[in-house]
C-alpha cells in the first residue's frame, strides 16, 4: 500500500472521465485528493472532490486554454499532473489524412506539452510537483496502423525527459508509465479480435486498476528521487516482441 506525498492536494488528469484515468483518479480520490479532470464529456462516476472541465484537447489552443482558464478563475494550481487523456486513429501511413495526423499529434502530444509548461511554474514555485504522463508501449513498437499515433507518444515522452532534467532541482518529477494491451474503450475492438495467449507472456490484457496503481509508484510519500523515468506495464509483451 503506497501513502502518497502530504503535498499532493490538488491533480488534474487529462482524460479522467474513462478507462485508465477514471482508475487513477477514483484511487486518488480514495485517498483524499481534489482531482480535476478535463474531458469533451463528463464522467459517469460522481465524487464531491472529483471536478470536471469539458475541454477539446484536439484544439491545442482552445483546449489547453479552458483547463488553464478553470484554475485561474478558481486562483487554484494542481501540484500533480497526470496526462491520460489519448485517442488512436488507426490507418495505415499513406492513408493518414491531414485530420488524422493533426488529431492525433494534438490529442497525444501537443496540447499535453502546453499544460505541462503551464503546471510547471507554479509547481516550481511551491517546489514541489509531480508530473506523469501515459505513454504506450506503441512508441517503441507500434503495430501498422499505428505509425502517428506512436510519433505523438515518443514526442512527448521525449518532452517529458527534458523537463524531468530542467525540473528536478525544482523538486518536481516526470515520470511515464507505458502500458501495452490494457482493457479500456480505447483498446476493446483490438484486443476482441486477437487472442493475447499467443502475444503476451502474462497471457492476458491488463486491467486498468492495475495501472493505477503503477502510476501511484510516482506520487508517493518517497518518490522525490524518482524523475525521468518509466514503469512498463505490459505483462512482459516488450520483451516476446521479436
Ligand atoms: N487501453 C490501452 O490498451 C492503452 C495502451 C497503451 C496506452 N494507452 C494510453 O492510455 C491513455 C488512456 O487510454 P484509455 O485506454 O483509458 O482510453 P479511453 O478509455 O478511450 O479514455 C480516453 C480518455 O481521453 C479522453 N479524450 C479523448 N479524446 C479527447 C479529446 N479530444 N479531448 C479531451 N479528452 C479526450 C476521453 O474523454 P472524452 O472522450 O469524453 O473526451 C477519455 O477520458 C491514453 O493516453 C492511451 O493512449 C492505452
């Protein structure tokens, strides 16, 4: 059982209306976090401390703009950041259009980088903050179809490695969690036509409480030396990949 850090108050999850970031926010929740999620729909799940704004992220300016805009208005900053919000449009490369391309860049990357440039200074400020983003293991090794949405995943694991070094001595981490074949809306067509037996060495796909948990690992009590790095969740597939 992880306690988390006593200055982790408030969270923002990007994409906390669903699938894996509805499971860490309702763990957040558990343990006592306000947790402001942004989304395009509200969630199912009503909690007193669990705060909704409807942002469109594929607008990587009004998206980014209306999160920002709910804490100024509220004179509130988040001291952890978890960025979960992601969508897929699976195509083969030349069939990617200009729409795809740019959906899936600003969905996955783009809008993400704006809020973490935003969270930071005032994270900074406090000298504390804990900044995870959800990769996939696609960014190493993307199936076809799954080209831009991988690029989208590296750039901003990549980003996310810049600012763990330009952070650090600010005491704010950033951390990454890959996770591979997880059950979630995201991923149900997919994983209903293959048989994991055969392609994951745990021999199933993951749930996402499990990678709840997993993302706890970064925002607890003694996490402070843990920046810049990745906890791969995938039931051991990157290593069967051939
Ligand atoms: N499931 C997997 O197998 C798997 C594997 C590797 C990585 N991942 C990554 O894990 C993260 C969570 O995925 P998931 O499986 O939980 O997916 P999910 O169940 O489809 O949830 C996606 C979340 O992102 C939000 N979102 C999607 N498009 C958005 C937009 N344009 N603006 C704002 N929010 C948007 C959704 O809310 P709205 O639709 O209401 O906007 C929802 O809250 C994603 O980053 C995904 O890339 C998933």
């Amino acid at each position: 059982m992880i306690t988390l850090h006593k200055k982790l108050a408030r969270v923002l999850i990007t994409g906390g209306s669903r699938g894996i970031g509805l499971a860490i926010a309702r763990r957040l929740l558990e343990c006592g976090v306000q947790v402001h999620y942004c989304s395009r729909r509200p969630s199912g799940y009503e909690h007193p401390a669990f705060v909704h704004v409807a942002a469109d992220l594929a607008d990587t300016d009004l998206g980014p703009k209306t999160v920002i805009e709910h804490f100024e208005e509220r004179g509130i900053a988040p001291d952890g950041l978890i960025c979960a919000a992601g969508t897929i449009c699976e195509a083969l490369v030349f069939k990617q259009v200009d729409q795809t391309i740019e959906r899936q860049l600003a969905v996955n990357m783009t809008s993400h980088i704006k809020l973490i440039q935003w969270a930071a200074v005032p994270m900074m400020r406090a000298r504390f903050g804990r900044i995870v983003a959800v990769s996939s293991t696609a960014a190493r090794f993307p199936a076809p179809g799954q080209s831009v949405y991988a690029a989208a995943k590296a750039g901003l694991e990549a980003f996310l490695k810049g600012c763990a070094v330009e952070l650090a001595s600010k005491g704010v981490t950033c951390n990454r969690i890959v996770p591979g074949y997880i059950v979630t809306d995201f991923s149900r067509e997919y994983l209903e036509s293959r048989d994991l037996r055969k392609v994951v060495p745990v021999g199933r796909a993951g749930i996402r409480e499990e990678v709840a948990e997993a993302v706890l690992l970064f925002l607890g009590a003694n996490s402070g030396y843990l920046t810049g790095s990745e906890v791969v969740i995938d039931g051991g597939l990157s290593l069967a990949v051939k």
